[in-house]
C-alpha cells in the first residue's frame, strides 16, 4: 500500500510539474512579441468558429502583416464546424478581400479540425513555405509555433491581434484550456 501511494504521490508531482511548465510556456509565448526580421514565405491565419471576434482580428491581424511586406502569401486554414456553414478558411478570405484594395496571394486550406490539422494540411499545400508567420490569439501561439516546427517550418515567427473582444476570466479559461491542450499534444510533437 505504501509503494502505491509513493507512487501516487510522484505521478501527481510529475504531473503538477508538467503542467506549470507548460503554462509557463502558453504564457510566456504568448505574452513575447515576436520580431519578424524578414519576409517570411508564409503567414498563416489559424481558424476559430466563423462570424466571431477571434476569427475576424486574426483575420485582419494577418492582412496587416502582409500589407506590412512580412510574407510573400497568405495560407488561411482552417474547415468546417457544420455542413450548414462556409469554412474558417473562406470566411477569412471573405474578410481579407472585404479589407484589402488589392488582391492578396491567398491559399485556402479548407480541411482541418486541430492546431495540428492546420499546420500539417497548410505544409502540404505549400510544401516550398519554409519560413513562417503564424497568426492566432495569444494562448494559442505556443502549441502553433512548435507543431509547425515539427512539421518542418522554419523559422517560424507569431503574431497576435490584441486580445480586446476576451473577458478577463475567458482569457484565464483559454490560458488554461490551452495549456491542457499543450500536454495533450506532447506525444505528437515528441514521436510523430
């Protein structure tokens, strides 16, 4: 019985320390600003549900970039929540053309449900795109950032609209969220 609580109590500090570690990191990505020195090959816009606030500022976070000369495109990714919707991905170009007095190169990856759907599927779209800007919402920066490393992007810079349109206690939620969703992610980023 004392082995099996020994045990216990090292798993639950193991995993305490995990945890704290990887919110050390989620925060401290997400709170860096990024330098993007160059023009990147690519910025690319990660989805949230269409018709919202995160979608829309992402959207035009990317815009502002490129309008700024740091990419030499722009991959929109992201799929369908339903089948009565357009995807993330068409909604943002929607945005974009709605914003821009001139046409942006605009790859549109229409398939993805996951972080690491958006990467993977937006890579073999333009498997040329080494270097990388991404664009999402702050506590989503640092879980994006590595799985593009993974998948070969480098260097691979990020960029956040200002977080205005979350509350407080959303942005503690979305920290934390996003955190577990880091953890989850580690086998992926360590064995795929």
């Amino acid at each position: 019985m004392r082995k099996i609580l020994k045990i216990f109590k090292i798993t639950a500090l193991a995993a305490a320390v995990l945890f704290l570690v990887s919110f050390s990191v989620v925060f401290g990505v997400g709170q860096y600003h990024c330098q993007i020195p160059e023009k990147a090959d690519a910025i690319i816009v990660l989805g949230a549900a269409i018709n919202t606030p995160a979608l829309y500022n992402r959207s035009m976070q990317g815009l502002r970039l490129y309008q700024q000369g740091k990419g030499a495109e722009m991959i929109l990714s992201g799929g369908r929540i339903s089948d009565q919707d357009i995807s993330e991905a068409q909604y943002m170009k929607k945005v974009i053309e709605k914003n821009s007095a001139r046409p942006v190169p605009l790859i549109l990856e229409q398939n993805s449900h996951s972080t690491f759907e958006n990467i993977k599927n937006s890579k073999a779209l333009d498997p040329q795109a080494k270097s990388l800007v991404i664009v999402s919402d702050r506590f989503h920066l640092a879980r994006a950032a590595l799985v593009a490393k993974r998948n070969g992007f480098g260097p691979v810079y990020w960029s956040a609209p200002d977080p205005f349109y979350y509350s407080k206690s959303d942005l503690i939620y979305y920290y934390f969220r996003e955190t577990a969703a880091l953890v989850w992610y580690l086998p992926k980023l360590v064995f795929n």
